[in-house]
C-alpha cells in the first residue's frame, strides 16, 4: 500500500471533530497523483463530496475541470484536496478549531506528495499559508517559501455566486503553466547564493 493510501485510512477513521465525524456520510481525504507538481487545495467539502467520498465533485469542481482542461491538464496530472476533509453542517463555513485538528492531515499530505507548487483556492486555504492575507489583493501573483511556489486564486465557486469573477479566475488559471514552465528557475533563484561584489 502506498504511504498516501496508507494516510487515507488514518483520515477515515479520524474522530476529532465530533459534529463533523457524526454528520459526515465520507470522509474526503483527496485524490490525484501522488507524484504531483502541483497540489490544489480547496476550503471542505460540500454535499457531493461528501456523498462520494471526493473532492471538487460538485458544481464547483465542475469548473474546476474546465479550467484545468483550459491549461492541457487533468485530475491524473494534479492532486486536489481540501483544508478540512469532512463536510461542515450545511456547508457552514469551518470553524478555526476544525481546521487546526484537520492540519496534520494537510501538512502530511503536503509532506508526501512535495508538489513544487501549490495552488489555494479561496480565503480559507490561503490563510493556511499566509494569514492574514487577502485574496482580493494576492490572487493570480506567484510567491515563493520555503522552496515552494504559490499561487493563490479566488476558489471557483466564487465565480458561480459572481458572475464577474469568473474572468479573473479564468485569467490567473492561465498563468499557471508559464509557472510550471519556470519551476526549476524560479527555485534555482532561490538556493543561488548571493554573488559578493567586490567594489
Ligand atoms: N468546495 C471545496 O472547497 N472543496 C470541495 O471539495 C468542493 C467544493
């Protein structure tokens, strides 16, 4: 068994969350290739993801596969999760304590995977790297830490409550391959120590 199927089983049987673990129909741990460059990471899941035990299943995750067909790629060539891995109550937002019970699960999935970039989707999964941080002000702009790119969008359900972000997450979604393109330069910049000038 693989170490990230392995890490599936421990998310399913996870507890800590006592409302979500007595709500949940499954648990979405997330799903793609373990060898992915680059992760996606939504909020939680919502009806059908909890149906189906998948992430991005639902209207959302139906633009999401158009955009990711807009850039030449499939679910095969990504991985996709979630902050939190069980559905809130009628999709309420989660609560802070949920997602720092459910963040073991992410950084070892982040852990596993070492995608190259990492892709946020909405407020909730920026806020895991940079708190604080709004996403009306840092979309569509890469950013470099600790060796990894990231990219944050608005989450693609926003563009089915507002019509005019759709554009603008279509417009950042195209950036992503010039970053791919470009992994191996913009983390060389990074570990080039600094040249000393002389004069
Ligand atoms: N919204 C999310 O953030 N994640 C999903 O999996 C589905 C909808």
């Amino acid at each position: 068994m693989s170490a990230l199927a392995e890490l599936y089983q421990k998310i399913e049987a996870c507890r800590d969350c006592e409302e979500l673990a007595r709500n949940r129909t499954k648990v979405v741990p997330g799903e793609g290739a373990e060898n992915a460059q680059i992760v996606f990471i939504g909020e939680a899941p919502g009806f059908h993801e909890d149906q189906q035990g998948r992430p991005f299943v639902g209207q959302a995750g139906q633009f999401l596969d158009y955009l990711l067909k807009s850039i030449n790629l499939t679910r095969n060539d990504v991985y996709i999760c979630n902050v939190i891995k069980c559905r809130p109550p009628e999709n309420r937002d989660p609560l802070p304590i949920e997602i720092n019970n459910c963040q073991k699960w992410l950084n070892l999935q982040i852990e596993l995977i070492s995608p190259k970039v990492i892709v946020t989707l909405g407020r909730y999964s920026l806020a895991k790297f940079f708190p604080g941080e709004s996403i009306s002000k840092v979309h569509g702009k890469e950013r470099k830490k600790d060796n990894t790119i990231y990219y944050p969008m608005y989450h693609p359900a926003a563009a089915l409550h507002q019509q005019s972000l759709r554009q603008t997450i279509e417009a950042d979604m195209q950036n992503i391959p010039a970053i791919l393109a470009r992994i191996d330069e913009i983390q060389e910049e990074e570990s080039k120590p600094q040249q000393l000038s002389m004069f």
